[in-house]
C-alpha cells in the first residue's frame, strides 16, 4: 500500500493585490475574469484562476494558466508549487518534482516546498532524499509533527521499524491530536498482536472520531484475538457514521458464521458487502457459503459461479464447485 499525504494548501494565501485592484477583486471567477479581461496577463489574477479551477476540477485549464503565469513572474516559489500540484494530480510526478526543486531553489526555506518534495520522494519510494528534505525541515522548525510523521512513514517503507515507531511517537508528542501518527503506532502494535495497539488506536478516534479505517482496525484487532463481542460492537459504531463500509458488513458476517456457526444471521451482511462492493468475490463467495450451509444447494452453486465471473481466480470458489460436484 502507498501512503501519500500531500499538502494542499488555501487558495487565499498567494492572493497578492496589485495595482487599483484589491483582494476583492479576485474573490470570485467572476472578478477574476472581469480583471483578465482588462489584462489577459494579470499574474495574480491568471494564478487565482489557475486555482479555482483546481478546486473545480479543471486540471487542465489550471496548467494552462499556470504555464502563463510563470511566463511572466517565475520568481516565487508559491507558484511552482501550485504547478506541482497540478502535474501531481495529472500523475506527472516528473513535472512535479522538477517545480518543486525549482520552488526549494527560490526559497530554500519554504518548509512546505520541502515537505511536499518530500511526500513525492516517499511517492515513489526514494527514501533518502525523502529523508534529506524532511531534514531540511526540521532544521527549520524543529517541532514540526508532520515532519517526524513522514519520517516514520519514510522509515517504514525501508523497512526499519525501530526508527518509524520513534518518529510517530515524537510525532504524538509534538501534535498530541495526530491521528494518523496513533493509527500507525497502533498498527505497530497489532503486527505484534500487542494489546496496547487498542489504546492507540482510541487515542486516534479521540483525535478523530470520524476515522473509519481506525475502527475498522479496531474491530479487527478484536476480531483476531476472540473478543466477538467488542468486535460486533465496533463494527456496529463504524457503520452507523460510514455504512458503506463493506469490510465491516463482510467481518460481522464471518463472525456470526465461522465462529458462531449462524449462516442464516450471517448472510445478510455478506450480501450487503456485495451491494455495496459490486467487485467484492470474497463476499459473493460467502452467501454461496452461507446457502450452502443453510441446504440451498442450487443457489450456492449460482453464488459461488457469479464470484468467479468477478474473479476467476477465486480458489474458494473453484474449491466449492469441485465439493459440490459441478465443473465450471
């Protein structure tokens, strides 16, 4: 899995007022496109633009304007760092590192020129010279949490788990509401099968009580080590704020079947983990398995055929076919 948490910061902050014009001015397309009428090369009013339409979804007129803009004022480093979010989305990553070298070259302080070349570095798993910017950093501003943060994220992705469980506890330490820096101390925790990974977890739903995929991990955690009853629980508490979420309905259902031998319980939520997944095998698979259990042989066999269409690979599927008797 690829972590990516780069920045994306407020259009407000590089509004520059120029001339007879004022902030006001370009606090709407509509005032931008008034100044660029009168214009047409009004850098502050072309960067505006560039990110209303980034905002609005308009990769491509954003580059445009940005090109234009850096025609005329390739001076600062704020606009090679809005290009570079524009080739990010594009997954142009090497446009986007070469305008945020530019951006570090302009102004070698800019911690936010060296973060996100930092997260494009860890993007695409360059790991020292991710380092080498976090680093630069911190000698800017030696409290920085998202800094440490990247750092044990950098670490983790080399593989040195000592030193990416430092860098999240100090990320903790300095921002005692990161939430994602408890969820990865947490998920250290659960690899070990430690049950303090349930404390770090918490602290991150404290911090942050929306987090789904914390307390899905939560309930997961409780699921492996046969606590059923706190993982029914949690999973409920997920799907009350994301009911969509269509591992939590998959995992109630392996509980209420595997381990609590109860099919008929157990297939509305396998079936409701499809809904919500239409390319979900596993699930299709399940209320194959659920009917087969509950002596509907006929429509396992349809269920099993139809996970296979999804992923022919499925051996369980395969598996099932062949136990029952049928050749696919």
């Amino acid at each position: 899995m690829k972590y990516f948490f780069y920045l994306w910061l407020p259009v407000a902050v590089f509004l520059v007022a120029c001339g007879g014009r004022t902030p006001a001015d370009l606090g709407s397309i509509e005032g931008i496109n008034a100044v660029l009428s009168e214009n047409p090369s009004d850098t502050a009013a072309l960067f505006a633009r560039a990110q209303y339409f980034m905002k609005s979804g308009k990769v491509d007129s954003a580059l445009i304007d940005m090109k234009n803009v850096i025609k005329t004022d390739s001076s600062r480093a704020s606009y090679f760092i809005t290009l570079a979010d524009i080739y990010l989305i594009k997954n142009q990553t090497r446009y986007t590192r070469q305008a945020l070298e530019r951006a570090v070259k302009l102004d070698p302080k800019d911690k936010n020129a060296h973060m996100k070349l930092a997260e494009l570095y860890l993007y695409v798993k360059m790991t020292q010279p991710a380092l080498n910017e976090i680093n630069e950093v911190l000698k800017i501003e030696k409290r920085n949490a998202k800094a440490y943060f990247l750092k044990g994220m950098v670490y983790k992705e080399a593989g040195d788990t000592a030193l990416a469980f430092s860098s999240f506890m100090t990320a903790t330490e300095q921002d005692p509401n990161y939430a994602t820096a408890y969820e990865q101390i947490g998920l250290f925790y659960a690899i070990r099968h430690d049950k303090r990974a349930i404390d770090f977890y918490q602290n991150a739903l404290r911090a942050d009580p929306k987090n789904s995929l914390v307390r899905y991990n939560m309930g997961y955690f409780y699921q492996q080590h046969g606590e059923f009853e706190k993982a029914m629980e949690t999973y409920d508490e997920l799907l009350k704020i994301d009911p969509s979420f269509a591992n939590a309905h998959y995992n109630k259902g392996y509980i209420l079947l595997e381990y609590q031998q109860k099919p008929a319980d157990a297939l509305p939520y396998f079936l409701e983990a499809a809904r919500q997944n239409p390319r979900y095998a596993e699930a299709v698979y399940m209320v194959g398995l659920c009917n087969e259990r509950l002596g509907n042989k006929e429509q396992a066999i349809i269920e099993y055929k139809s996970s296979l269409k999804i992923n022919p690979r499925l051996a369980l599927s395969n598996d099932a076919l062949s136990r029952l008797g049928v050749s696919e």
